[in-house]
C-alpha cells in the first residue's frame, strides 16, 4: 500500500472549517484514499472515501488532486467533538492482495477550540 | 455503534498468562481484522481473517494467535504475556472491499 504523509497536528475554530491534507504520491491507479478518525482511545470511525472523483457525505468532503498525488478531508463547520485524530490511508481495490487491509500511519491531531 | 461487538472491555492478567479477546462482526461481514494499539507503536494490524481463512499477516508475534469461527466470530489469544502486550486491541469487519468498521476495543492490562 502507498505511504501517505500528514501533518502531526492542526487546530480549528469551532464553527469554522477543519482541512486536512494528506499526501500520497505513490499512489496507484487501482488504490483508494481512505479517511479515519480516533476520538481519545476509540475505535477508529470510518468518515469517507475515494478513487478518483471529489466525495461528500453528512460527516466530510474528500477532494482529491487530478493527478490523485494528494488529497484533502473537510469537515466543513467543525465541532469540538471532532477533536481526535484523523488518519488518511492508501488501500488497494477488490482482488489486491491486502485485501482491504488497512495500514493506519501516525495520522493527524486536530484540536478544535472555542 | 459500530455495530462490531468486542469482549471483554477491559482485562488485567498477570505475566505469563494466557488470555482470549473475543470479537463479533457487523452481520453479514466475512472480514474480521484485528489491530494493537500500544502508546509508542499507534496501530498495527495483526492478522485478517475472511469466512473463517486466514486472509493477510501482519506484525503478529508467535505467542500470539486467532481463529475465525463458522459463525464468523474471531478470537485472538495471547499468550505467555508480558509486560509489553499492554495496548488497546481492536477487531474491526467489513465485507472485503468496503469500508472496515472497529470495535470499541479491549484494554489489556499486564501487570
């Protein structure tokens, strides 16, 4: 699976919009973009998911590069209960041979504040 | 909730000892993962089992091993354990493809 990069921390207003970058340049075509997040010793919470075209749901956006090499997850008015750490993961489609294993890095620490 | 049903919560054992985390999966989830997540390694992925075959290995040490039953529960037993085993043990399912949803975790204590 391709290694992803993360800043270690971030902070966010309360209210305010949370993006988080992630780089994955060795990416592969049949590779998806994963995003994670662990609130204090939680089971981590899948939030979204890609190939290649920008994702939205009610958690996140995940824009994705043209080029695929990198990727951003949106929380788009952000919550104190978002604070957690947030992991972008790389992860091979159907029929690689992780076979949906998972490899989570060190992730990001996002610090939503007052 | 996740709906992945983990036991127990919490676990305190001694050295030596030999233990068994239990983990139930989504309904209708074939995968079971199980991860270690110790305070100086975060999470590492131990083993994937896949309507009861073991699927994929990860960094899971000899003392420790799993099994995936007919129905499609999973167990991880540790054994011989030391002080190091200490972490936060997590199994997680999903259907091969999809997105993997974690259970709330087993705190293991060593003492």
């Amino acid at each position: 699976d391709a290694k992803t990069t993360q800043p270690t921390s971030m902070d966010c207003a309360e209210g305010r919009a949370a993006n988080l970058p992630c780089n994955h340049s060795t990416i592969s075509g049949n590779e998806y973009v994963y995003w994670y997040r662990q609130i204090h010793s939680q089971g981590p919470q899948y939030i979204i998911h890609g190939l290649k075209n920008n994702e939205t749901n009610e958690m996140a956006s995940l824009i994705i590069t043209e080029d695929r090499k990198s990727s951003t997850l949106i929380l788009p008015h952000a919550t104190l209960r978002d604070t957690a750490v947030y992991y972008c993961i790389v992860r091979v489609a159907l029929g690689g041979t992780s076979y949906g294993k998972l490899t989570f890095g060190q992730g990001t620490i996002l610090t939503v504040h007052p | 909730d996740s709906g992945v049903t983990q036991t127990p919560k919490h676990l305190i054992t001694a050295t030596g000892q030999r233990v068994t985390l239990r983990c139930s999966p989504r309904s209708g989830d074939l995968s079971v993962y199980w991860y270690q997540q110790s305070l100086d390694q975060g999470l590492q992925f131990l083993i994937q089992y896949y309507n009861g075959e073991e699927r994929a290995k990860g960094n899971i040490l000899e003392r420790f091993s799993a099994q995936q039953f007919p129905d499609l529960h999973s167990e991880l037993n540790l054994s011989s354990l030391e002080l190091g085993d200490s972490a936060l043990y997590f199994c997680a399912s999903g259907t091969g493809d999809t997105e993997a949803f974690f259970g709330q975790g087993t705190r293991l204590t060593v003492v």
